[in-house]
C-alpha cells in the first residue's frame, strides 16, 4: 500500500495533536509534517509537497486561505482539505477559490472528516453536509464583490491588509516583511485606492468580510 503523506497546519498545537492522534490509526496516512503558522505552512509544503494539507483558514499573521493560494498552483498534486470553525458562505467560497478540494466543519464528528479525506483523496469535492446549501443559490453575501469575479488584491496586498486588521503598526509590518516603512505606505495607499476605503476600521471589515482574518484572540 502506498503510504499518503500529510501535513497538519493549525494555530492550535491541541487540535492539531487531536487530529494526528485520529488518524495515526488510518495504515494510508504518514503524517510528515505539522505547523502553527501560514507561512511556516507554505514553507514546509513548497520544500516537500505532501499528498494531502489539512489546514484552518483563519490563521493569523498569513492566514491558511492566503498559504493555500500559494500553494496551489505550485502543487498542483497535493490535495487540500480546509477545516474550519466558520459557516459563513463566503469563507466556503473562498476556501475553494484558493484551491481547497474540501471544507470541513470543526464541529463535524470524525466521520465526517474521515469521509472528506476520502472524497479528496478520490480527486473529488467535498463539503460538510450541513452547509452544502450555501454553495447552492442565494448564498453571497451582501455587500463586497461578487464570488467568482477576479481577486482584486495582490498576494503581497492582502498579506498587509490582514496585518493592517490584526492591529499591526505600518513599522511592524515592515520589520516583518522585511520591507521599508516607505514601501508599506505605498501598498497601504495602492489598497485603499483600488477597494475604494477610508481608514483602518473600514479596512478591517473588508479583511473580515472576505475571510483575510477573524480577529479572533
């Protein structure tokens, strides 16, 4: 039997240490691989692509979307299932469009994930049963653009607007990135011009409304 490798990315070192110790069970999967963070995510997956990535969208700092999105195109054999605590159907939506094959509820039971990994690994799609629906008419939100219509932000973009969010000052982010404050200043100005914003406040709900960031703690 030829073995699946995996890597786990979650801000939760206790979660991730659930999910492994449920699948160190299944004899198909190695898990290779766990981090706490977007970037170390990316990293790790571009160094060794795994057959499988199960990440949470909401990460701070480079959000599990953002590290998808990246991963993606460059991996195109790896498969990626999303687990998430968030039911909106923008962040289904958006999951896919950074080229997720599966989003999965937390509060799913093991079976459920136990299915997704199935359905992917299949080459197929999945989505938790009870919020398939969104997926299915009627379910953008309102206000913002429409799912499906181009991404309007650069990657680099949408990195400094979630830090922006997350309460980082324009020095930090360059510390960061390792970029001049000047530089962070331009992005910062570029973004607000295309989205048509006025200030962070109005920037952070943006970077909520479209799954850049939760703010949670």
């Amino acid at each position: 039997m030829t073995r699946v490798t995996l890597v786990l990315a979650d801000e939760q070192a206790l979660f991730r240490e659930g999910v492994a110790a449920l699948l160190a069970g299944d004899p198909r999967l190695d898990i290779v691989g766990s981090v706490g963070d977007g970037r170390d995510c990316v990293r790790l997956v571009l160094r060794n692509p795994p057959g499988l990535l199960i990440f949470d969208c909401a990460m701070h700092g480079l959000s599990g979307l953002e590290a998808a999105r990246r991963i993606a195109p460059r991996c195109p054999e790896t498969r990626m299932l999303c687990l998430s605590a968030y039911e909106d159907s923008r962040w289904v939506r958006a999951a896919f469009d950074a080229g997720a094959h599966g989003y999965v509820l937390k509060r799913s039971g093991f079976h459920v994930l136990h299915e997704a990994i199935e359905t992917v690994l299949r080459s197929r799609y999945f989505v938790s049963p009870d919020i398939a629906h969104l997926l299915v008419g009627g379910g953008r939100g309102r206000g913002g653009p429409a799912v499906g219509e181009p991404v309007v932000l650069s990657a680099r973009e949408r990195e400094i607007t979630q830090l922006f969010a997350e309460g980082y000052a324009t020095r930090e982010i360059a510390e960061r990135l390792h970029v001049s404050v000047k530089t962070v200043g331009t992005h910062r100005e570029h973004i607000m011009a295309k989205l048509g914003l006025h200030g962070i406040a109005q920037l952070t709900r943006y970077a909520i409304r479209e799954g850049l960031t939760t703010l949670d703690p």
